[in-house]
C-alpha cells in the first residue's frame, strides 16, 4: 500500500495511490489530479472516456478512509482547462466537498490552473502561488530547485519503464526522490507520463499491484 521515506528528516509515506500521505501533518499532497479532463476534450469534440472524475474522487475518498487527514494539499492542475468549467465535473466535486466539509484544501497554481481559473469558491480551496513553504519542503507545481527547501512537485507526470528479458518492458508511474527536488506521479486519471531515469542523485519507487517499491 505504501512505502515509507525519510526525507529531510520527515516521514513521508509513497502511496500506490499516486499521493504522499505526511503523517505528522496529516496531510495528503496530490499533484496533478486534473480534474475535468475528458470533459474538457469532449468540448472539443474528442472521444474520450467519462468518469475519470468520478474515479478520481473515488481514490480521493479511499484515502481519506485509510490515513488520518485534515489537510489535502494539490501541488497544481486541479483543473484541466476552461472545458472542466462543465456542470458534471463541477456539480461532482461539490456534491465530494459537501461530504467533506471541515477538510482544509490548498492548490498552488499550476499552468493548467492559470488557463482554467482557479476553482469555484464555494469548494472553499484557499488557491495560492508556488512556493508555498511547509516545514523542510518547498511545495510547488514547477521542479524548480529552491535555495533552502527540498522540493516537492509535480508536472511531470513522472513514469519509469521497467525492462525484462526478451525485449519486455513494463511504463509504471513512479515517484522520482532527488537530493534537492522531488517528483510526484499525476494523481488524476488519463494524465498520461514523462519518462524519467534512475541517476547517482534520484531514487525511482515504481507503483505496480497496489504497492511502491524502489527500483535497485
């Protein structure tokens, strides 16, 4: 289900549900949910699947089920784009916030963000600039290096191929874990990914089979 990290001197637990639980914030960090995205290219005309936000916010409630939580902070594109504006996405994820009234929600600004505008008020998201400063972390939606904080981000949409004998080979999501800046994989469902590689200074941990385990 998960796997336990110290960084900075802070637990952080990788979930198979591509999110990172902070236990002594009880916070859950997310990136990249993108809310709203196959409605946004449904407006524009493109066959793609429904539900993806339904499905979204149904591993958003496993979640909150699992860990102990007051905080949900979304490290950007909480949205996906002005289509995601559309009265199912918007009508599913009030009918969610209703049930979780008292849950402080945070989004830093992302660049699918400042394109779809910030949420609804009535979500009652507090929506602020990149960094935003917690403990040891600089959380941002950019993988930019900060001058004193680790960073944790998201954007990339990291994933990690895994190769077998016989030509195999295996795209799995992953978290990508730096010395000084951190990826998270994309939250959201039909985000697709960025292939990323294991270095001297980054540790990959692939998410397969309901559980995260580094990549030796």
């Amino acid at each position: 289900m998960h796997y336990e990290l110290l960084l900075e001197g802070e637990a952080l637990w990788l979930l198979a549900d591509k999110a990172v639980y902070w236990p002594a914030r009880r916070c859950l960090l997310i990136a990249d949910a993108h809310f709203g995205k196959a409605s946004a290219y449904r407006s524009l005309g493109q066959p793609v699947p429904q539900g993806t936000t339904t499905e979204n916010l149904m591993k958003l409630d496993r979640l909150l089920a699992l860990f102990e939580c007051e905080q949900v902070i979304f490290l950007g594109d909480f949205l996906h784009g002005p289509g995601s504006h559309a009265s199912g996405t918007l009508g599913a994820l009030r009918a969610w916030r209703e049930r979780n009234p008292v849950l402080a929600m945070t989004l830093i600004r992302g660049n699918h963000d400042k394109r779809a505008g910030d949420p609804p008020a009535d979500l009652k998201i507090e929506v602020v600039t990149e960094p935003l400063l917690v403990g040891p972390f600089a959380l941002q939606h950019e993988p930019d290096a900060h001058p004193s904080h680790h960073v944790l981000a998201g954007h990339v949409h990291p994933v990690y191929r895994l190769r077998g004998k016989g030509r195999q080979s295996l795209r799995l999501p992953c978290f990508q874990i730096g010395a000084h800046v951190s990826l998270l994989p994309a939250f959201g469902a039909f985000t697709g990914g960025y292939a990323v590689e294991q270095g001297d200074d980054r540790q990959i941990f692939v998410i397969g089979d309901e559980d995260v385990w580094p990549v030796r």
